[in-house]
C-alpha cells in the first residue's frame, strides 16, 4: 500500500480516534457532572440523616432522662403504696369490728385481728382457707348458735347466701351471746369484702325499748282504762246533776231558785268541758283521734258556734262580728266537729277574755289551682286583755294560761289552744297568734280543704229597684262589713252611726234601711217607728238582731218588714234582700223636710235639730209600739196555734201510744229519764239491766229502746245482740239508742258494732231525746206530742 494511503488510512484513523475521544471525553463529562450532581443530592441526604440522627440521639436521651424520673417515681409511689397499704392494715387492725378480703376462689386472703378473735385458738383460720372450711368450723367447734336450725341447714343457708351476686347481710349469734352482723360486698373481679359488725349492744337496747313499750303500753292501756273509767265514773252522776237541773228550769221558780238551777247546770257544763278537754288531749298524745271527713256548710259551722257564744257576749256588753267573704264558697268535705270544736275554743277564748270591745271572727279564702280545694283563712280578732310577748311562744303549750297561777282571774285547764294547734296540724293546717298587751289579740288558722260536690251558693242579685240602702249600727265594724256587702252587691251604701243621724240622712233616694236593734239613745225598734211617723212610712226596714227571742214578740209586726238574727247567714240576707226588692213601691223622691230652727236657739246646729224632732216624735210613738218580728216568725206562730186538721178517728179505733223501752240500772239515771219524756205522749217502760230488758223487749214489744251498757248482769251490747237474735225469727228490727257514760275514742265503733242504731253521751239532754223519739214515731201511733 502506498504511503500516501497508508497515511490517509492512518490520518483517518487518527481523526476517529480524535472523535472518540472527543465523544468519551463529553460522555465522561456528562457523567462527572450527573455523579457531581447525585454526590450533591447524596451530601445533602447525609446532611439531613445526620440532623436526625442527632434530633434522635437528644429524644433518646430525653427518654433515657424520662426513664431514669419515671424509675424514681414510681420507686415513690412504691414506697407510698406501701406506706398506705401499711396504714390501711394498722387501721383494719384497730377496727372493733372484723374485717375481711376473701378471693374469687372463695379463699381468705386477709383478715384483721377481731375477725380472727372468733376463732382463737384454732390455727387453721389462716389465710388460704375457705370461706365454707371456715362455716364447718363454726358448727362443728360450737362457736355459733344456729337457733331453730340444724347444722347443716344452718350452713347450707348460710352457703346459698355466700354465692349469690348480692348477698343480704345477716345476723348469727355466737355461743356466748354476742350478736354479729355480716355485711359481705362482691367486687367485680369476683373478690369480697366481708364486715363482721358487733351489735350485740345495739340488740341488748333494741331489747331494753322494746320491754319498755311494753311497760309503756300497758301504762297507756291502764291510762285509758282509767280515763275511760273516770269519764264514765263521773258522767253517770252528772247526768243527774245537769238532766236534773235542766228539768229544775222547766218548773215554776223565783228568780233567786232560777239562779240557783242555772248555777248547777253551768257548773255541770264547765266540768263536762273539763272532761272533754283531758280526754281530747290524752287522745290526741296517743294518736288515736281520727278525722271523721264528711260534707258540710262551714258558714253555717262558724254561724252555729257564734250563736252558741252570742249569750256570753251580749251579757258582757259585747259585739259578736262575723265577715264571711261573700263570695267565698262554702260546702266543703272535713270533720266539722273538729273544726267547730277549735272555732268554739278560740272565739270561747276570745270572749272570755275581753271585757270591753267587740270580738271579730272574719273568714276569707284562696282557691288551689285545680279548682278542688281551698286554703280557708279564719282570723279572730278580740280586743281583750292581750298576750305579753313573752308568753306568746308558750301560749299554744299544755296548761298554760296568760295569768299567773297564783292570781287566776279566768278558770279553764289551759289545753284548749294546744288541743286546737293539734287539731288544726292533724288537717295538714297551722295556727298563728298576734298580740299586744292591753290592746288585744288575733288568733288565727289555715287549713286546707277539699269543695265538696254539694252546689255553691251563688251570689245573690239585687233587685233592680233597690240601689240605694241605709245601714244604721252604733259599731263601725258592723257598718263596714255590711257596707262591703253590699257594695259587692252593686248597692249605694249611705252609713248612720246612729238613729238620730239616720233620720237626717233619710230621702226619697233611699230603698231599704238596714238597722241594727240594740243602739245607745234610739234603738232599731224606735228608729223604725220615727221613719214611719216620718214622710218615708213606705220603705222596708230590715232589723238585725242578736236577740234570739226578740221575734216571739209579734205585736208590731207592721214597723218592720224583716228581723234577721245576728250573725246574718249569707243565703238568709240574700233571701230577705230579694223579699224586700217586692216591697219597695213606685215612687217619686221625697224632698227632704225643711228643717225649722227652734225659737228658743236660733243658733242650734242642723245635725242637732233632726234629733230633736226625732226623739219628739219617739215620745209620741213609744208607748205604742212595741218589738216587731219577722213575716215568717208570724207564719210559724200561727201554724203553732192552728189546730191539726186531720179528721178524729172514732173512739173505738184510737191509735195507741208509741211504746218506749229504756233499760238504765241507776234509778236517779231512770228518774231523769222519766222527768225529761214527761210531757211526750208515750207509753214508757224501765229495765234495770240487761236481762230484764230482753224479757221486756219480748212482753212489752217497744217501738224504741235507749240502751244504757254499762248495767249488772247483762251489759247492753249482749242484751241488744239478744235481742238481735230474736228479731232475725221475727223479720223486724227495733232502733235501739246507747245511752252511756263511756266518751273515749273507739267506744262509738265498738258500740255500734254491737248491733246499736245510735249513740248519746251522758249528761243527756232533752231536747236529744225528744228528737230521737220524734224520728222513729211509727205511723200507726198517736203523735208523741200532746
């Protein structure tokens, strides 16, 4: 080959080998540039392990720091532990009573020394023994009394309980009479804490209070029998004592033989109220009195007691005021004899302890939100002697009384307010006092009382010719209820404080004076009379009274046109007040007479001259008018006088005399019996025991029999069970009425129960008697009354 060509080939090759070169060179750049770039990445990597690394080696050797505190702590909580469980143990150990930790397995883990005491001497009681090992050697070794059981039924009982989920505690009692009570609690994990409580002490005292009641009872049965005897004891002879001196008053007697009569009749009383008051008290200590809930009228409750009182007032110159909210209801369910029994005690009291003044009893209530009930407010407001502030926290107690012992000025046993507070807490109620020394008191009650389904009085209307009424009373306290009345009822009220200042307030405007009778310088009587001599003869006039005999007079019966008797029933106003809108005539008004000034005294003042005339025309008018009464008082007078129209039946067929059968053994019981039925129209026999009045129930064939019970031989509940019997073969049934010294709570019940119709206390009273009589007159028989 030619040099030239090798040359080229060799030129050729070296321009290859440039280019190679060229690319290796450019290849091995590219690839010193992505290694320098991945020996970046890889620095930075390396930069960022070793930041972690070195974050990782600090939380190591915070950790490693946590460690070392937690190892320490919980090395002191491990010492606390053991402090506290060292605690617990010594305070287990000091505990009286036993205690013990039984396991899931039923084993015992642990128990503190009084619990172990039970089984001293006996080394297996340790910890791993089980909880039935240890009931075995409880029975076996003696150490329990299993009473009434046997061994193993004592056990077996004892096991029943151990295994259920809540086991009841119970009480075992050791050989040596020690009592102890087992309190076992289950935890969760299937472990039990067991409580071995010694109340041997409190069973001993348990023991100790019940022989006491015993004792106690048996002091208060004797109590009661005493009492029952007592009130029996004594009821007898005062039956005598009171019957008889109420018969003494129906006799011809001189005025000083009256006062005599009616001195053993109050005296009588007063002892009865004595009685009453103990029996009340000592039934109420006992908590034997029970609330006898019935329907009945509270206005006429309040009115019956006020009227029982009206005499007491009235003779001691005082004013008896009843404001009854008048458009309060008033059927409502309650035990009114209770109720009357605390009203009588507060306005008795209020009463007797004021000698001047007026005693007020208003009554006001507050409807409950269903409707049904009513909260009833009674207030008594007196202004008597008073109470001393010192005394009125005590006023309520037993046997307390406002005056000293030492220096009594009222009588009474001192428990009719307690016996009142109890009573009144009894119906879910309370009682209050206010009072000022000299000034007087306000005795007051709430209590709680179911409507009853009786209808509601409603509120009268008056009539709409009579708008304008004249209320005449010399006490403002009267005027203000009567004016509140009134104007509720829609009336103009013109009030006069007397007769005088009523003549000069008198016009033709003037529908219906209301007055009162009993006023200083001209009374109702005498007002009526100056009114109709006057220019007014045609406007009614309304006379209140608290007289009760004041309408038996019937002479002047054309002054008024109406008497009520004070305190003013709610439906007898409304009645009165309708009965006076029809005689209220068409009228112009009159004008008011000229009042001519008296010659003698120019000067004479227009209020005074009026009252002269009056008293002229009163001098004119006196000695021929006396009381009025009421339209319906005349009615009953005349049904009184009028004969019974009834034609007579022939002589032959009179009807017989109603048969009468008491059976009383006391012969002064028998004669104030027979003195009290004297004037009946009655065919009466005596038994004086019970024998003797199942023989006459057989030949005397009665229509009525008053049974006493307490009698020798045979008591009244076996001869009216005797009695009884022979009825049932007969097909009738005779009413037979307890007349008994016994008053205690329950008597009633038992009576009854023995076949009794009806039940009466002794002292009796004629006028209960009489009644019964009346109601159980056959038809056939002539009228009990003469």
């Amino acid at each position: 080959m030619p040099i030239a060509d090798k040359l080229a080939l060799e030129r050729r090759a070296r321009l290859a080998a440039e280019r190679l070169l060229e690319l290796k060179q450019a290849e091995l750049s590219a690839a010193n540039r992505k290694l320098g770039r991945h020996a970046l990445a890889l620095t930075k990597q390396i930069g960022a392990t070793q930041a972690e690394v070195a974050t990782f080696k600090d939380e190591v050797a915070t950790v490693r720091g946590e460690n070392e505190k937690v190892k320490s702590d919980l090395h002191v909580a491990n010492e606390k532990i053991e402090v506290a469980e060292r605690r617990l143990w010594h305070s287990i150990q000091t505990i009286q009573d036993g205690f013990a930790f039984f396991g899931a397995d039923s084993k015992l883990i642990g128990a503190n020394t009084a619990y172990l005491n039970t089984f001293e001497g006996l080394e297996e009681v340790t910890p791993g023994i089980s909880y039935v090992r240890i009931l075995q050697i409880l029975t076996d070794e003696g150490l329990v009394n299993p009473g009434n059981l046997s061994a193993d039924a004592w056990r077996e009982m004892m096991t029943d309980r151990w295994v259920s989920p809540t086991p009841e505690p119970v009480v075992i009692r050791l050989w040596n009479n020690n009592y102890i009570k087992l309190i076992d609690q289950r935890g969760h994990g299937g472990d039990v804490v067991s409580l071995a409580l010694d109340i041997t002490s409190t069973v001993q005292y348990e023991e100790e209070l019940r022989t006491s009641r015993e004792r106690a009872e048996a002091a208060n049965r004797a109590k009661s029998a005493f009492l029952a005897n007592m009130s029996h004891e004594i009821r007898t002879p005062m039956n005598g004592v009171v019957g008889m001196a109420e018969l003494l008053n129906d006799t011809n007697l001189s005025d000083e033989q009256r006062l005599y009569a009616d001195t053993i009749k109050n005296s009588g009383e007063a002892l009865l109220v004595i009685i009453n008051d103990v029996l009340d008290y000592s039934k109420i200590e006992a908590d034997k009195l029970v609330l006898h809930s019935e329907a009945f009228d509270m206005e006429r409750c309040i009115h019956e007691v006020v009227m029982l009182l009206q005499p007491t007032a009235r003779d001691k110159g005082l004013a008896l005021v009843v404001d009854y909210d008048l458009f309060l209801p008033t059927q409502f369910m309650g035990d009114p004899g209770r109720i009357r029994q605390v009203l009588t005690n507060l306005v008795g009291n209020a009463v007797k302890f004021t000698k001047t003044g007026h005693v007020a009893l208003t009554v006001t209530g507050v409807p409950g939100s269903d409707g049904s009930t009513c909260a009833i407010h009674v207030a008594i407001e007196d202004t008597g002697i008073g109470i001393p502030e010192e005394k009125i926290q005590h006023i309520f107690g037993e046997f307390n009384q406002v005056e000293d012992e030492t220096n009594r000025e009222f009588e009474g046993t001192g428990l009719g307010l307690a016996i009142s507070k109890r009573l009144i807490e009894l119906m879910g109620g309370s009682v209050w006092v206010d009072s000022e020394e000299g000034v007087g008191s306000c005795f007051g009650f709430r209590v709680p009382l179911p409507m009853a389904d009786d209808a509601q009085p409603e509120a009268a209307e008056l009539p709409e010719n009579l708008r304008h009424v004249l209320i005449v009373d010399d006490l403002p306290m009267n005027c203000s209820i009567l004016q509140k009345q009134m104007q509720m009822l829609g009336a103009k009220v013109t009030i006069a404080g007397s007769g005088a200042e009523a003549l000069y307030m008198m016009d033709g405007t003037i529908d219906l004076v209301i007055s009162d009778h009993h006023m200083t310088g001209m009374d109702g009587v005498q007002l009526a009379a100056a009114i109709r001599q006057g220019n007014w003869p045609e406007v009614p006039f309304l006379l209140l009274s608290s007289n009760s005999n004041f309408a038996r007079d019937n002479a002047n019966k054309d002054l008024v046109q109406g008497v009520l008797q004070k305190p003013v029933l709610r439906k007898n106003l409304f009645a009165k007040l309708a009965a006076m809108g029809t005689m209220i005539p068409n009228r112009k008004p009159f004008p008011v007479p000229p009042v001519e000034t008296s010659e003698s005294d120019p000067s004479a003042s227009a209020s005074e001259q009026p009252a002269q005339s009056s008293s002229q025309t009163l001098e004119q008018t006196s000695t021929s008018l006396p009381v009025a009464e009421t339209a319906e008082c005349t009615a009953s007078a005349q049904a009184v006088v009028m004969p019974d129209v009834a034609e007579e039946a022939p002589e032959n067929s009179a009807p017989r005399l109603m048969r009468i059968l008491a059976a009383e053994d006391n012969k002064t019981n028998q004669l104030v019996f027979r003195k009290m039925v004297k004037d009946l129209n009655i065919d009466i026999r005596f038994a004086n025991n019970g024998l003797e009045a199942v023989e006459a129930y057989s030949d005397f064939s009665p229509d009525l029999i008053f049974m006493d019970i307490s009698m020798p031989k045979m008591d009244g509940k076996e001869a009216t069970s005797e009695i009884r019997k022979i009825e049932k073969d007969s097909g009738r049934r005779i009413p037979i009425v307890a007349l008994t010294a016994h008053a205690m709570n329950g008597d009633a019940e038992g009576i009854l129960a023995a076949g009794l119709d009806f039940y009466l206390t002794k002292p009796l009273r004629k006028a209960v008697i009489h009644e019964q009589i009346e109601q159980h007159v056959p038809s056939e028989t002539q009228s009990v009354q003469p």
